[in-house]
C-alpha cells in the first residue's frame, strides 16, 4: 500500500477538523453516563397493535427451505450488509490492496471466516493443493519436500490468534479521518487455527548452527518474502491449513499460511511454499525499506515486528450509532495485544477524565483479540468515548499525542493510539480526537 499520508485526506466521510468545536466539547462535557450497571433496567417498548405481534408472518405460514437447499450456508439476507469494505482511495488497484473486516457489525473474539480482511500484494492466488508443496532448503541437514498430505501427518496443534496488519490505523497518524471502525482498526481478523507448529518441520529438516533466520515465500506472483529470526521460528509459529475448523479461505492463503503470533501481519505468509534457511536477515534486500516506521527526525525504526497493546471500541461508534434513545447502553469493544494477553480494558465516556474499568468477556487467550463491555445507563447528553487497554506486560495503549510525541507522524505503521467517537445526543457517532 502507498503511503495514506500521500492521499488528499477526506475524501472519506470526514470528522469533524473545527478545533474551536472539540474544545468546546472538551470543556462543556459533564459526565454522559451514570454508574455502570448492575441489574439492567430495559423497558421493552410495547405498542398496541404492533404488528410484528398482531400479523401472522409468511415464516409463520409457509414451509420454508429443505435441508438440501443451502449445502453451504450463508448468513441471512437481513445480515447483508455485513461485509468487508474497502476504500477506493487508498490504493491504485484493488488486486494490490487492502479490505476491512466489519469490526463494529462482529461480536465475541472470533471473526467469521468471511469477514477476515484481505490484504494482497498480487490478488488471491487459486491454488490447487494437489500442486502445492512447501520446500524447506538453505542451512539445514536435510533439505525437504513436504506435500499438504504430508503436513497433514504431523501433530497438529489449535491456536486462536489475532492477525493485524502493521498498516492498521494508518490512515489517522495526522488526525481523525474515516467514519467507522471497521475503516480505522479493521486491518485484524482473530481465528483458530489448525496446523502444524513450524519446530516440528524446522527439527525434521535440521537446523544448521549458523541458521539464524528463515526466508519465508508465498506462491502468490508478489511472493512476499519476509525474514523471521530463528527464535520467533522455533517458538510459536505454524504452518497452518485451517481456520475456525475448515479449510483456509483462498483469500487467506489457501492451502497453506504461516501463523506469527502477535507479530505483524505481513510476516504471515499466505500460499507459504518456501522456508529458506540463513545465517543472516534478508534485509538487504528490497524489503528493507519496506515495513519501517518513518520518525520526525528522518530517522526509522526497524523490526518492529511485536504489535503493540491496542483497543478500539466498536460500538457505538460511526457505522454503529445509538437508535435506542437513553437508558441502558451497551458499550462493547475489542482489546489486544502481540506480548500475550490483555489484563484490563479501561473505558470514559467523557474524553478521559473519569474512566471505569470494563467487563472482559469470553476467552482470554495470548496474542488474541479479548471483548469487553461497559454496560451504562445514558442519559442522552453528549459523550466522547474512548478505550485503554493494559497488557499483562503492563504495557499501557497510548495517547494519539502521546503517540505522535514520540514517534512523529510520518509513519503509517503501528498507529496503536486511543481512538475517540463522539456520539451525539441523537446518536449519531463521529470520529473525532481531543486533547
Ligand atoms: N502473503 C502473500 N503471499 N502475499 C501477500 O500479499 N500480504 C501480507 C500477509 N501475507 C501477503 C501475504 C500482509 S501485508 C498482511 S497484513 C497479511 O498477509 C494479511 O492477511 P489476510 O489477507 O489473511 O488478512
Ligand atoms: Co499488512
């Protein structure tokens, strides 16, 4: 992807940039929100004569499909705007480009297969697992060969882990720009995976002393080769051949994708066919250039390979304004962390002065997406919500300018900063910063 910082800037629905406005915002905001919520007091709205009570529905009359209709099923009609996006701005082709998972529409940890946002150097590779080998060579005893049905002989091991582009959040390094989650963080996707842990393969094959890296090569025609240092190889990285139960999806590299856990999204390599061993990084190579993160000074940083400690909440928020009016309010997020697990969520709803710890929901798993929830009571005035994770490192999520104090803002990489939404007193949400 070029850079976002090279794009005209709103061409996307953009936020609001009057700062006379945030200010203001800032300053007049009282506290939006009561105290969390214990017993919820939701008053179901019954109407006299409602319809959907009084009417016999055609579901209710007719018979509906046999079990021979849908031999692979698909969410319902109704769920049709539940997709992935992409912003026709960004890149030049969308065979080299990038889509968004619909973080603000998906709930729980696990991302639909469907869902799971793509990014191709060169288009989805169609690969025929019948021609499809995976080649270990370079610094080892016994260079090897493995069809998938070999692969499929070793203990296989499940793992759910986050995948997250290290150019998620990259288009907001210069300030608030596009309307929606699924647009600002949704560059990650988090599923189970089934395969085989990469040691394995890396032991039958022998490693040299002097092996100290591996040159991992897709079979894409981009083949994305990347360098990954022999510790992180031989610690938790697979070779995987499904997600969340089936197969890979083409999209994700079907059949066969490296699995880096917690590190960033371009060393997972997809249609994986190449493992070389080496006794140094490929950085001087092209890459090198690629995947640094441009500092103020003119200087970069490099291998910054571990994602950072990240949250977003993903509703409310733009594509997920509040309908309900005030009263109980479901706020509902995501949390992560490449270093392992995420210890705590904190949650404002008024531009950070007051925050409450969330609820963390669900599974608690290393180098995976967590949920939370903060479930309030809103009394309809305005708020400015924002989430703060804490890792089990004790790394804290930082501040945008905290972020940008440190690192500058010529970087697209590893925005992992505080994301603000403005909701409205009608509900409506912004994408906004305060400071
Ligand atoms: N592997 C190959 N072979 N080709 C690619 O274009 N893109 C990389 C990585 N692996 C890529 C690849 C990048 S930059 C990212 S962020 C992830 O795949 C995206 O994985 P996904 O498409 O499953 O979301
Ligand atoms: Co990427």
């Amino acid at each position: 992807m070029s850079r976002a910082s090279d794009r005209k800037r709103p061409l996307v629905s953009a936020a609001p940039a009057d700062p006379s406005r945030r200010q203001l915002l800032t300053a007049g905001l009282v506290a939006g929100a009561g105290a969390a919520l214990t017993g919820l007091a939701v008053r179901p709205a019954v109407a006299a004569g409602d319809p959907a009570i009084t009417e016999i529905q055609d579901w209710n009359r007719y018979l509906g499909d046999g079990v021979d209709a849908r031999p692979y099923g698909t969410p319902s009609p109704f769920e049709s705007k539940v997709v992935r996006r992409n912003v026709a701005w960004l890149t030049a082709d969308p065979v080299s480009s990038v889509n968004f998972t619909p973080l603000h529409e998906l709930d729980g940890i696990i991302t639909p297969n469907g869902l799971c946002f793509e990014r191709h150097h060169a288009g989805i590779a169609e690969v025929d697992p019948a021609m499809h080998r995976l080649m270990i060579s370079g610094l080892v005893d016994k260079p090897l060969v493995f069809t998938m049905a070999d692969l499929k002989r070793f203990p296989r091991e499940n793992r759910v882990y986050f995948l997250e582009c290290a150019a998620n959040s990259g288009m907001e390094w210069r300030g608030a720009q596009l309307n929606g989650c699924q647009f600002t963080h949704g560059m990650v996707h988090c599923v189970v995976y089934t395969g085989v842990r990469l040691r394995l393969l890396l032991e039958e094959a022998g490693v040299k002393a002097n092996g100290k890296w591996l040159l991992a090569e897709g079979a894409d025609s981009s083949a994305m080769t990347r360098s990954i240092p022999m510790e992180k190889a031989l610690d938790d990285c697979m070779v995987a051949f499904a997600m969340n139960g089936e197969a890979l999806r083409p999209e994700q590299g079907y059949p066969l994708r490296l699995v880096v856990p917690g590190w960033e999204g371009n060393m997972w390599v997809k249609w994986l066919r190449r493992l070389e061993v080496g006794d140094m990084a490929w950085h001087h190579r092209e890459e090198t250039s690629k995947y640094t993160d441009l500092l103020a000074n003119g200087k970069a940083r490099r291998f910054t390979w571990v994602m950072d400690v990240k949250s977003v909440i993903t509703s409310p928020s733009p594509q997920a304004p509040v309908t309900h009016g005030r009263g109980p309010l479901v706020i509902s997020g995501l949390a992560w962390s490449g270093n392992g697990t995420i210890s705590r969520v904190d949650v404002t709803t008024d531009g950070g002065r007051n925050w409450k710890t969330a609820r963390l929901d669900g599974p608690s798993l290393p180098k995976a997406l967590h949920r939370f929830y903060l479930d309030i009571d809103w009394d309809g005035s305005e708020l400015l919500l924002q989430s703060r994770a804490i890792d089990a490192d004790g790394f804290v999520q930082p501040t945008k300018d905290e972020l940008r104090a440190a690192r500058g803002e010529n970087s697209i990489y590893h925005n992992n900063g505080i994301q603000t939404w403005y909701v409205k007193a009608d509900g409506v949400v912004e994408n906004v910063e305060v400071s």
